[in-house]
C-alpha cells in the first residue's frame, strides 16, 4: 500500500489514553498514506479514532498524555518523535488543520483580521502592514465579500459559512503542503456545504496542497476524495479508491454506512437502513472481529478472529478486514444494493448460522 512518493504516511500508529476506568484505545494499530495533490477522505462514526489520528499527526495528543507508538512520515520526518520545537514549525506552516467547530476555533474576543496577522507572523518574518495585507489577500481568496473591510470585523459578525472561510483562510495563511479538515462543513447548511467543498477542490487546484478529509458523511467525500479509508472501532477496515468503495464495498460496516444515508433514485418514501447498535467500548473492545457485534452476517468463529486488512482480489490499493470470503461478499452487496434485506442476503449465499444484532433479532 505504502508508496515513497507519499507526502504523508502513517505506518502502524497506535494512540492510547490513560483513564480511570482503564486504557482507551482510541487508534488501534492504523497506517495510511496521502499523496501530494490527492485527497484522502477517513469516515466512521462518532469515537472511531478518526480526530484522534489526524491530532495525532499535528503532534496535539501529546499534551493529552496520550502513549503513541507507530510512525508518521512526513517530508522524511518522523512526527511521531520529533522534538516539539520542531514539531512546532511543521504545525500551521507545512501542515495545517481546519477544525470542526468555527465558532469556538475563531477566537471571540479578537477581530478576525488579527488572528489571521498572528498566524502568518508566527511563520513568516513579515512587518505586520505585511501581514494584514496577506490576511486580507486570504479572505478575497476564501470568497469572503468586501474583505478590506470584514478583516477587521469579529467572529459574531461572520454567518456560518463565512467562519468556515475564515478558518480555511487562517490554515492557508502559509500555504501548507497538507490540509486537514475534520468536519468542515458540520452545521452548514446544504447550499453552503457544496461552495466550501466547492471551494476546498479549487484551492487545492490552485495551490497543489493534499487534503486529509476527516467526515461520518460519506456524501462529503463522494464529492471531494481520491481515496477513502473507513474506520470503526480504531482501526481502519477498508480502503481503496472513491469509485472501488463507492461501487464495490466489501466490508458489512461500510455497506451500513452507504445504506444509512438517502439516493435520489430511491422512492421518496422509502426508509432509511440503520446499522444497528451502538459503537463498542475502547476500554474494552469485542473480542475477535470488532465489529462483529452489530453485524447482520457474523459467524460463531468471527467472535474469536481478529480479521487483518487484505487485498480484495486484483484491485490495487482496495482492502478490507473482513473474515468473510470474497464471493460470499459480492453476492450480499449485490442483494443489499438492489434493496433486499440482510435475510435476504443471506439466504442468497446459504448462509443459516449468521446472527443479527441483539437490536434486531431474527
């Protein structure tokens, strides 16, 4: 999978927290790659582990006293042991991050303008006449109408979608060779949501950045990813290209995702498919195949395997965790996606000993 043109590249990274109540493992053994100029979309519901890994590689957990093992190669250094001065020139300079929450990103008490002169100033040996040039340079370049005079306005006096811009204009203030955005369009609107994404695709153009797009909307990264990777439990169960995981699933956690959410060649009445469940503790995940809980095609032995990533046939770079066999998958996909129930799958493949959820029980 690892190629060494990657910008990017996570090798086997494992993030741990200390609690109470024992130890959270919130990445469990992950590893990924960007490319320059592509962009890589990580999905997966709330508590997966996909914050924590993108924190992670902008060296943010530390301060959290979490225990990181694993590499994160970037530019040929590792992150993982740089030294946090170091570290600190990479963050916001090479690498920026747009976080989830603007509101509470964007300072309240600080006109936008000057936090948007501190992040350049903080890498760049500019005068600061220098730098609010380049801050208003960067809000015409986000869309932000009028940007001489909204530089000097406050986050309050920005809409939603404009804080966003900001946001994406404070992590282009040093033209980063990687972006990370961990939901950036969570509580937009679905108009604006398609001008930041809209937006996001062209600056990327423009400026030849990678993107790390960090989402539980997989109609976000059908409009924007290269490639995907799915995370549950802390680990990642699938990855491939866009069009492999879109057109040719093979993990049950994915097909849940992609049946979760609407199509516009559905009927109008027709009902969402929930996966069923809740996702698992990180104190104490299931044995075997993590997610063989809350799915509808687990066997007895799923419990007691613990499935690792393989490739999926002769696709390059497309592969799942997943102890079910290929063509068993391929026949339930194909039944999933022409709208038949798990039952149905599985009685399409002769499966009798898979067990729905405890939610949902045959």
């Amino acid at each position: 999978m690892s190629a060494p043109e990657a910008l990017l590249r996570v090798e086997d990274l494992k993030v741990e927290f200390p609690s109470e109540d024992g130890v959270v493992h919130a990445v469990d053994g992950i590893s990924y790659e960007v490319q320059a100029g592509k962009t890589l979309g990580i999905v997966g519901e709330s508590g997966s582990g996909k914050t924590v890994s993108s924190m992670t590689t902008l060296g943010l957990t530390r301060r959290q006293g979490a225990n990181i093992s694993g590499r994160i190669m970037f530019g040929g250094r590792d992150l993982v042991s740089l030294p946090e001065d170091e570290l600190r020139a990479v963050r916001g300079n090479e690498i920026a991050m747009i976080f989830q929450d603007p509101l509470s990103a964007l300072h309240p008490l600080y006109r936008v303008g000057n936090q948007l002169v501190e992040a350049v100033l903080a890498h760049r040996d500019v005068s600061k006449a220098k730098a609010r040039e380049r801050a208003v340079e960067l809000l015409g370049l986000v869309g932000i109408p009028d940007p001489a005079k909204r530089v000097d306005a406050y986050p309050h006096e920005f809409s939603g979608g404009m804080r966003q811009r900001a946001m994406i204009a404070m992590a282009l203030a040093n033209e980063p060779k990687l972006l990370i955005a961990d939901e950036p369009t969570t509580a937009l609107d679905v108009t604006v949501q398609a001008q930041i994404l809209a937006l996001m695709e062209r600056l990327q153009q423009e400026l030849g950045m990678a993107i790390l797009i960090i989402t539980h909307d997989l109609g976000v990264v059908a409009e924007v990813a290269d490639d995907i990777a799915v995370m549950y439990a802390g680990r990642i169960v699938e990855t491939g290209s866009a069009e492999e995981i879109f057109s040719k699933p093979q993990h049950p956690y994915t097909w849940g995702l992609l049946r979760s959410i609407p199509r516009l060649d559905s009927p109008r009445d027709e009902e969402l498919v929930p996966i069923f469940g809740t996702p698992p503790s990180l104190i104490n995940p299931p044995s075997g195949c993590h997610f063989h809980p809350r799915c509808p095609y687990a066997q007895p032995d799923h419990a007691r395997i613990d499935p690792q990533l393989e490739q999926v046939g002769d696709e390059p770079g497309h592969q799942v965790a997943c102890l079910l066999e290929t063509d068993v998958r391929r026949r339930l996909w194909a039944e999933l996606s022409a709208g038949g129930t798990p039952e149905a799958a599985l009685a399409e493949v002769g499966i009798t000993d898979a067990g729905l959820t405890p939610e949902e029980p045959r």
